[in-house]
C-alpha cells in the first residue's frame, strides 16, 4: 500500500495494510493498492502497467498480481491484472468494480470509501 497522494486516513490505510497482507498470506496472490498524485501525462493503463511491472507484482511464473492504481488529480483508477489471474478477474468484472464499488464514493468525496469498497471487491473475486 503506497498512499502518494495522501488521500487515506491513517486509520484506513492501516486497516488496508492488514487485509492485503491477510489476503496475500491467505491466497499467495499479491494485491497492491497505489495512490499517486498525477500520472505526469501519461495514459492510466501504460503508467500502471509500468509501475506494478516494475514492482514486480504477483509471484514469479505465476503472473498472480493485481494492482489498483488511484490518481485523483486527474481522476483515473486503473485495475491491473496479471495473467495467472486473468479469469478469476475478467476485464469485464475490474470495469464493473470501479463503475460500481469506486466512482460512485468517489463522487461523493469519499476517496476512502471507494479504495476500501474495491479493494474488497477485488479480493472477493481472486479468493473465491
């Protein structure tokens, strides 16, 4: 849980904290939960695949990562999903998680509520 751009309490980034790393020690699939500020420009999908590829996110040969990228200043949120994950988390189902679970919050000025209302939805697709 990186929170750039500051947009979490430290009471619910914690909390954030400990279910990632129960879901990671439970699952062995690696969710990372990311705030920046601004993607400098660039286009939500090229700035998170290069961040959470750089990361290295998901276990190796296993490709089981899943990344949630948040940039409100230029108000885009980007679900990245690695392969060996890829049909317990269609393109389909992280586009409903941010139109339903996040933008919703978000709208209403609840940044908190909407990064914890899609990270639970996502750890509920790759744990079941």
């Amino acid at each position: 849980m990186v929170d750039g751009a500051n947009v979490l309490p430290a009471d619910v980034k914690a909390a954030l904290e400990t279910r990632l790393a129960e879901v990671e020690r439970q699952s062995k699939h690696q969710f990372v939960v990311v705030t920046v500020k601004s993607l400098e420009g660039e286009n939500v999908e090229a700035y998170s695949l290069r961040l959470f590829n750089r990361w290295g996110i998901g276990r190796k040969g296993v490709n089981d990562g899943v990344g949630l990228l948040v940039a409100p200043d230029d108000r885009k949120v980007r679900i990245e999903v690695g392969g060996g994950l890829g049909k317990a988390l269609t393109d389909a189902e992280t586009g409903a998680i941010i139109e339903k679970d996040i933008v919703p919050r978000f709208k209403t000025g609840d940044m908190p509520g909407g990064i914890t209302a899609g990270s639970e939805a996502i750890i509920r697709e790759i744990t079941q």
